[in-house]
C-alpha cells in the first residue's frame, strides 16, 4: 500500500483540516506545556469520534512514550464501489454505528487523508490543558515546528467521555503579550510560552479564555475501535 499520508504546518494545515476545526483565528501561537514533562492518560488511548454539532471525525491517540501521544485524525467516506448512500452523520452514535456495520475498503467505507499531530496534556491553575501540534515538513536539520497550536482545556464528563474547551488567541485577556507580528526575537514560541501560561493560570475558570462551544470525545465499542484502525489503514500502512 502506498502511502498518503496528508500532514501540514502553520496556516496550510489550518485550512485543510477536518472542518471541525476550521477556527483558525482560534489557534494559539504558542503551545502549552512542556511534552517532556508530560504524562500520557491511558484513559485517552485508542480512537474516539471527536466532534461538535454535525462536524465529526474519527481521531486516534496511539501512545508515542510515557509522555506524548501521536494522534492520527480523518473522515468517514464511501469506498469507490460502495453500492447505495451513506447515511447521513448527525451524531456522534451515527458515525460509531458505520464503524460497526459497514465493512472497510473500496466496497465501504473509506477514508482518503490524515492529519497527524503530536499531542501532549499539562496542568495549570489545577486544571488539565491538552496541546496538539501539527507534525509538519523536516529537512536534514530537523523538524520545522508549526506557526500555531491547538490548545484545549480537558474535562472527563464521565468514564467514558472527555470535554475538550479550545483556548482563543482571539482573547482580550492576551492583550498584553506582544503578538508574532511585534516580536523581534528568534523563537516567539519558546520566549512567550511563559507569558501565555501565566495569563492562563490566573483565568483558568474565565469564560473569556475559550472559544464558546466545547468539542467533545465520544467513546467507541471495541468492534468500532478496530475498524477505526482499519480505517487508518487504508490511508497508512499500520502493519
């Protein structure tokens, strides 16, 4: 099998994601936490339909070490003879439930593209924040890091559900941080990161802080689980 794995940085990535996170003024230019400070929550192992209202998608956390994830993100699409219609994805139980019933390939369901991110958890102000970045382009020099950075504050709902509440950089409350545009150093990330922290810290419960809507992950049945692996199978060789 070929490869076709889609990963991007900055704002190409923004722009080409899952629709679900097509908020680009949302994103933080900077991350939150330090991943090798990290620990991984085994309660977040596995795939899960990530979403909010009819925007869905299936997103897998596979543990990369102790500290950070490597998640794999992408969206249910019929194989090229698949015979009928696909039912239409209003909620999270309809997109588990073609997991479960509809078989995996070109006579079913398919997907085309991933994204992938390293991800890692953090606290601040007592709460758990979770930071996605985008695994870009690398030269012989290294890994090019991303422009911008998805930043969640992270609620378990319950045993089997987790709340996902994106920081806005949009925020007034960062108003006093000099922005990328501003800034005359080498590394805005690195040299503002504390900043943001800060500024997090003291408003950890501001509503203010956030964007208005929470993105949730929905749990899988371990028959879906499977067939969400098969399913990035067929964008990546997983075997």
């Amino acid at each position: 099998m070929t490869p076709r794995i889609r990963s991007f940085s900055g704002a190409a990535l923004m722009l080409v994601i899952i629709p679900i996170i097509a908020g680009l003024l949302a994103c933080m230019p900077v991350p939150v936490g330090d991943p090798e400070r990290s620990h991984v929550d085994p309660g977040l192992n596995g795939a899960w339909v990530f979403g909010s209202d009819n925007d869905l998608g299936v997103y897998q956390f596979l543990p990369w070490d102790k500290r950070s994830w490597l998640m794999m993100g992408t969206e249910i699409e019929a194989g090229d003879e698949f015979e009928g219609e696909l039912p239409d994805f209003e909620t999270p139980e309809d997109y588990a439930a073609a997991l479960e019933n509809f078989s995996i390939g070109k006579d079913g369901i398919t997907a085309s593209s991933v994204v992938l991110y390293k991800v890692w958890l953090a606290k601040i102000g007592g709460k758990t924040f979770m930071t996605w970045e985008a695994l870009g382009p690398a030269d012989k020099n290294g890994r090019t890091p991303p422009e911008m950075w998805f930043v969640f504050k992270v609620t378990k709902n319950d045993a089997n559900q987790y709340e996902l509440l994106m920081l806005s950089s949009e925020s007034d409350l960062f108003d006093d941080i000099p922005t990328p545009e501003d800034y005359d150093g080498d590394d805005y990330a690195s040299d503002m990161r504390r900043k943001f922290e800060r500024v997090i810290k003291r408003n950890v419960d501001n509503k203010e802080l956030y964007v208005e809507e929470p993105f949730v992950l929905y749990p899988l049945s371990k028959d879906a689980q499977g067939s969400a692996f098969d399913l990035f199978g067929e964008v990546i060789e997983m075997e």
